[in-house]
C-alpha cells in the first residue's frame, strides 16, 4: 500500500482560514461574550480548584455533565440545562461524599468512565445531525443565542456572587481545613457550596470548550498563575487573564478556521503555562544559585570565615591566635 502524501498546505488552510473575517466577527458577537464570562468564572474557580486539589473533580464533573447534554439532546430538551443538571448532580455526589483526597480521587474515577458511557449510549441513540454529538465533546462557537447567552450571563453573575460571598472563609479552609475546622467555620457546608458553584463553571464551559476539554480552562489558567506567584490576590488576577486570552484568543483564532474551537483555546493555554513553567524553573535556578552564594561570608571567605580570625591586612588568622 503506498502511503498518502500529506498536503500540509490544506491543513493550515483549513486552520488558519480568515475569508470574510469581519462578517463572521460581526455575526458571532455573542461567542466573543460568552468566551469572555468563561475566561471570567473559569479564572476565578480555577484558582479554588488548585488550592483544593480537585482537578482530577472537574473531569469526573464535565464527563456527568456531558452525559446530561447528551440526554437533553436525545428528548429534545434544552442543552444548557441538561449539561446543568448533569454536573451539579455530580458535583454534590462528590460533595456530600466528602472523602479523603485518595478516596475521592477512586470515587471520581469510578464515575467517568460511567459518565462518558452514558453519554455516549445517548449519542449513539440520536439520530439527528452529527456535528451536534461532536461539539458535545469538542465544543463550538456557533451556536450560542441570545438566549443562550442570556442565561450564561445569569449563571456568570450566580458563581461571581457566590464566590465574592464566601471568599474568606473559603480561602481559609482551602489553605488549612484542620485549623478552620477547628476555630469553627462550616467546613464541609463550604465544600459543598464550592461544589456545586464548580459545577455551573463546568456547565458552562462544556458548551463553549466541550466536555474533554473543560481543564484548559478550569485548571491551566490557575497553574500558569501558581508558576509566577504565591500570592493569592495575584494568583487570582493572572488566573482570570490567562482564562480570558486562552477563551478570547482561541474564539478569534477559532473564527478563521474550519476546525472547533477546543484546539485553540488549549494550545493558548498551554503554551501560556509552559512559558510561565520556564519562567519558574529560571526564577528557582537563580534563587537556589543566590542561597548558595549567601552560605558564604560576605567578604567572599566562604567557610573560612567559621575556621580563622582577621589580621591587621584582612588575612586570615587561625581562631587559636585570636584573642578574645
């Protein structure tokens, strides 16, 4: 068999299109302000989901919340609330299990795999057009309506107000349960208000980035951020404007070319953490350089300095001869 040649020139073509570039900028407005509230929310949970270290969660969470869409779009229901019942019910699950970190984590794999079968025996039952089982996975941009925008602003604004109102003692039991715990905050209440805050940004974000995909926005953004800070009012800022230029960027990148969206926004997104991993990694390598060069004394005499006394020019001068 003679292998096919591969016609590179047709897959960029077919990547980086840009014909009528204006008109479709123009006519899917409302993606360009849906990608801006997901940078928004995803910046802003995303910082939680590092703190708590639960992003291994929000995979369990968008695969139930595909599994909802799917169901929503067999019976001819609405998407949006389908992939809203879905990972809100996954998402108290997880909550109200309130596991250890290592049985959450068997939990939550135990519930993909079931979420994802779901999903796609749902698929496989449907029998309208294909590309709507794809962007399920996948996502899209050219499908949101006003209406569909509309209740994106009205979940936007319900996490925003949700996180703003348990902010600090959330971020108290996210760093150090134990103590918080302990000084009499409602640990577990907050847990599960987070969990279900989580699963409306994952609602959301399977609509646009898909529900493989939902880390790139979830997670991504806040670990860049984690790479070039420690503090949390910084972390917060660089999460929600690496979200925005990975979801803004890939919509105007997605707008020009004939494949979704999800490739785009992920390749931002990577690419975003790994320069800030570079950027740690050169930070680490000169601080680690600047402590070994403080071990020594600040004339340069390195451990001499403990073995030997100075003489009249600045010699050393062994600790026997020096008087005290």
């Amino acid at each position: 068999m003679i292998p096919t040649q591969v016609d590179w020139d047709s897959i960029v073509d077919s990547v980086f299109v840009f014909d009528n570039y204006g008109e479709l900028l123009v006519l899917l407005s409302n993606s360009l302000w849906a990608g801006a509230l997901l940078g928004l929310v995803g910046g802003l949970v995303g910082t939680f989901v590092m703190m708590r270290d639960l992003a291994f969660s929000v995979h369990g969470i968008a695969e139930l919340s595909f599994a909802g869409a799917a169901a929503a779009l067999l019976i001819g229901s609405d998407i949006v609330t389908g992939s809203l019942l879905g990972s809100v019910l996954a998402a108290l699950i997880i909550g109200f299990m309130g596991l250890r970190a290592r049985d959450s984590n068997s939990f939550v794999g135990v519930l993909m795999p079931f979420g994802l079968g779901l999903g796609i025996l749902f698929l496989s039952l449907y029998e309208g057009r294909s590309s709507n089982k794809f962007s399920l996975l996948t996502g899209q941009i050219v499908s949101v309506s006003p209406v569909q925008l509309t209740s994106m602003i009205v979940l936007s604004i319900v996490v925003v107000a949700g996180l703003l109102i348990v902010w600090r003692p959330l971020t108290f039991a996210s760093t150090d349960p134990v103590v918080a715990e302990a000084r009499g905050l409602p640990v577990r209440t907050l847990s599960i208000v987070f969990m279900v805050l989580l699963g409306i940004s994952v609602a959301m974000s399977v609509q646009i980035v898909g529900a493989l995909l939902v880390l790139a926005l979830l997670i991504t953004p806040a670990a860049a951020a984690m790479n070039l800070t420690v503090a949390p009012a910084r972390i917060v800022v660089l999460s929600v404007v690496f979200a925005e230029l990975s979801m803004v960027g890939g919509i105007l990148l997605a707008l020009g070319g004939s494949i979704p969206i999800s490739p785009y926004v992920t390749s931002i997104s990577f690419a975003i953490w790994l320069v800030t991993r570079v950027i740690r990694g050169f930070r680490e390598r000169g601080s680690s350089y600047r402590r070994g060069g403080s071990e020594k004394d600040p004339h340069g005499r390195g451990q001499d300095a403990h073995l030997h006394g100075q003489g009249p020019q600045g010699l050393p001068v062994p600790v026997s001869n020096v008087r005290g």
